[in-house]
C-alpha cells in the first residue's frame, strides 16, 4: 500500500513540472508575441478624385529599443495610374516609457478611375538574431471618381474673340506725360553732358573747343590733385583716367572708346598704331594701364603708390605723344598748357 501511494505521488509529481514547462513555454511566446512592433497602414482619407493628391501613412509602434525599416514606395512598382509624387522622412509621433510611434509618408495620386486595393504594406523586423517582414493588419483600398460631363447639356465653345472698344485719352495719357518727361530729362542730361566736355558753348557766348591733348592733359592733372589714391579711392581714380583717355581717344583718332570695352580699345588701337601714329611703347603702355584700371575696378585689386604714378604718366605721355599738332596752334598749345 505503501509502494502504491509512492507511485501515485511520483505520477502527480511529473503531471505538475510537465504542467509548469508547457504554462512556461506559452507565457514565454505570449511575452515574445506581445512585444512585436506592431505596423499599421491608412490613407488619410478612403475616397478621391482623379489627380487629387493624398497621404498614404504607415505606422509603427515598438520598442524603443527595436529596429524597423520601411518600404521604398517611391522606387517599386505601383498599380497602374498610381503614382508617389513625395517620400517623407520618418517622424517620430509619440514615446511612452519604452513603447515608441513612428511613422513615415508618401504623397501620392491617382490618374485613373476605379477602386484600387493596394494590399497590406510591409516593414522589416531586426531584433538581435530575428530579421523578419511584418505587415499591416488590413489591406488598403481607394475609391478614385472621375467628373460626370455630358456633352450633350454642357457643350464646349469656341475662345470668344477680343471686343473692340474705342481708344479713351485717359488710357494712354498718363504714359504720354511720362514718355514727355522722360525725353525733357534725356535733352537736359546730354546738354549738360556736351557742355562740360566743351562741345557746345555756354549760354551767354562761345567757348573756342579745346585741342583733345590739352583737355585731356588738363583732366589729368586736376585729377591728380584730387589725391584720390591717398584717400583709398583707387577705383574712382582709375575710372578718372580710363574716362579721360576714352575721350581723348574718341576725339583724337575718331574711336567711340566710351562704349568699348578695353580689349576692343586696344583692337581698335591697333590701326593708328600700323600707321605710326602710335609707337610701340606707349601701344603697350596703354594696353597695361587698361588691363590694371580693370584689376581695380572689377577684381577689387588694390594698387601701391607706384602703380598709381605710373598709371598716371603712362596717360600723361600717352597724350604728350600721339598729339596732332597743327602748324600755326603748336605754340598757342603750349602756352595753354
């Protein structure tokens, strides 16, 4: 009787460990189940219209501590008629303790009519040693409508054309007192132009028009005495020279420097040069002042002292020797200077 009481209790004994392993095994897989991220997937509304943009959303909620990826919606392939127009970066919704929101969107739309099922969405798993794919719970579906027309009641017609309405004073007068404005400015601004370089006499009597090397050589030296370079004003003094020999240029030899680049002027140069006009030295004076005023005033290049002397004898004997000198003025020139 003994012995028989001994095997019931070893019996009862093995019911309660194999009870315990399976109660084990069930919680341990309920736990792991429990702890899965979880993926859900919605557009933001379930009907459109055609070419109507919508935001496709998949969300996840997980461990903090988990790795989810997304799908590239924007490199795979789509129904036909869908098309993904934007990807947005993952945005992070929501963290409470260890569990953690996430979700990332897509703006997409849809040319054709119809009822589209776009599945159920993944998003990849990586956990330790498990690298799995979890899928939304249900399928996503869109209803696409498209514009009931009937032509028969809403007939297209033609671009009417443009109406002919008589032309009104006031509709152009006020362009018309402008436009007068504007030409009385211009007359004033080359007057005063042409007056200052001496080629029409003042009010009240004639000036006599200065030979071109005795304007220029005086344009020079007033310059100079301004002291422009001492003051830091080295672009203000280059464009003074530049000026002054464009002028002088314009008058002496008839070349329209004022609206020639440098390197034009030194192509244009080129023919007084071949005659002798101009030797070959101050040819290439000329040349080097050009190319150091555009240092100055384009690449902000700043001179020494030296370079400004020399900018300003290289123009000075510019003039004093590509002077045309007619007999009888050679002496009045001289006493002018």
């Amino acid at each position: 009787m003994e012995n028989g009481k001994w095997k019931t209790g070893n019996w009862a004994t093995r019911c309660f460990f194999i009870a315990l392993t399976a109660f084990s095994i069930f919680n341990f897989q309920f736990s792991i189940a429990q702890t899965l991220p979880t993926v859900t997937a919605s557009f933001e509304r379930d009907s459109i219209m055609i070419g109507d943009q919508i935001t496709l959303e998949v969300r996840v909620e997980k461990d903090v501590m988990q790795w989810v990826d997304f799908p590239d919606l924007a490199g795979g392939e789509q129904p036909e008629g869908v098309e993904i127009l934007a990807e947005r970066p993952v945005d992070t919704l929501a963290v409470e303790g260890r569990r953690q929101t996430i979700a990332k969107r897509w703006l997409m739309t849809v040319w054709n009519e119809g009822n589209y099922n776009m599945g159920r969405l993944p998003a990849l798993y990586l956990d330790k040693n498990i690298v799995d794919t979890l899928w939304s719970a249900d399928s996503l579906r869109i209803m696409v409508s498209t514009f009931d027309i009937d032509l028969e009641k809403d007939k297209p017609y033609d671009i009417k054309p443009p109406v002919a309405v008589p032309l009104r004073f006031g509709e152009f007068s006020g362009w018309l007192a402008l436009g007068l404005a504007a030409a009385a400015l211009l007359t004033v601004a080359i007057w005063l132009i042409m007056k200052y370089r001496g080629r029409i006499p003042l009010l009240g009597g004639s000036a006599p028009l200065l030979p071109p090397h005795v304007e220029a050589i005086r344009r020079l030296e007033a310059l100079r005495n301004q002291k422009l370079p001492q003051n830091g004003r080295h672009k203000q003094y280059y464009s003074g020279i530049t000026d002054i020999l464009r002028t002088y240029l314009d008058r002496r030899f008839g070349i329209g420097a004022m609206e020639m680049t440098s390197a034009e002027i030194v192509a244009a140069i080129e023919v007084p040069r071949a005659n002798g006009e101009v030797d070959q030295k101050r040819f290439d004076d000329l040349r080097g002042l050009l190319q150091t005023a555009d240092l100055v005033k384009f690449a902000k290049w700043v001179p020494d002292e030296a370079d400004d002397d020399k900018a300003y004898f290289d123009a000075y004997y510019f003039v004093e020797e590509t002077k045309a000198v007619v007999e009888g003025q050679a002496e009045e020139s001289e006493k002018e200077i």
